[in-house]
C-alpha cells in the first residue's frame, strides 16, 4: 500500500494506492475515522464471510471520497495536493490496481482501449454543480 500526503498539510493523508499484486490477508486502507471504508482481502480457499447485513445509523459527512479500481485496461492518474495545482504524483493503474481520494484532487486518463473501472463514493450524488469543482 502506498500513502500519498500533502505537502501543504503533511499529516494529512490525501491518497491510498493498492496494487493487486501486494495483497497480504486483510489490509483496511482507510482509517474507521475516514468517511469511506476500504479495505484488501485476500482470503484462503473455504473461508466463510457470514450472512449480515449492516444497521441503520445516521452519518454526516462533510467531504466526497472516491476509490477507483480498474478492473481491465489501464489508466493514468494524476493526483493534485489541496491547493488544486500542485501534481503530487501521476501513476498508471492496472487490473486489479485501486486508487482512493480521500483529499485533494485527481484526473484520470484512459490508456487501453475497452478499460472497465469501478468508481465507488459516498453518497448522496448531488450532480456535478454541486458535487464538482473542476482544477484548471
């Protein structure tokens, strides 16, 4: 797993990346205070996740969080600090790669043709005009 912080805040974690080839038993990705829950799984053969569902609670949140994992293809990311203009990092995501935004902001370029994501956030979406500010 690799943490991406700010270099304006440097406590503030801002980016997760989890490779698909790093998976090592259970690895929660984000931390139970973040307002999207994320963890890597990787469990042996005959393991049994049992039947549950999850109680209604009441949350507020105050931020969107995203994460993104390519299921096929490839896409190139480009991950901005909180001032919206500095680059922090641009990286290429492959199968199986997830990339979380917890903070700041992100692009992202489709490399391969027929490339399947999955984009998961909290919700409720607003539409863009309420839910976007566009960098640059």
């Amino acid at each position: 797993m690799e943490k991406i912080y700010s270099t304006r805040e440097p406590e503030r974690l801002l980016f997760v990346i989890q490779r698909s080839n790093t998976f090592t038993g259970r690895e929660d990705l984000t931390s139970a205070q973040e307002p999207l829950q994320v963890m890597s799984i990787s469990p042996e053969k005959d393991t049994v996740i049992p039947a549950h569902k999850h109680n209604p609670q009441d949350r507020v949140t105050k931020t969107t969080q995203e994460a993104i994992v390519v299921v096929k293809g490839k896409i190139e990311s480009t991950l901005y600090d909180i001032d919206d203009t500095t680059i922090l990092k641009t990286t290429i995501l492959e199968s199986g790669d997830c990339c979380i935004t917890l903070g700041g902001g992100h692009s992202h370029r489709i490399l391969e043709e027929g490339t399947q994501l999955y984009e998961c956030k909290n919700g409720p979406y607003n539409g863009p005009e309420k839910d976007k500010t566009n960098l640059k």
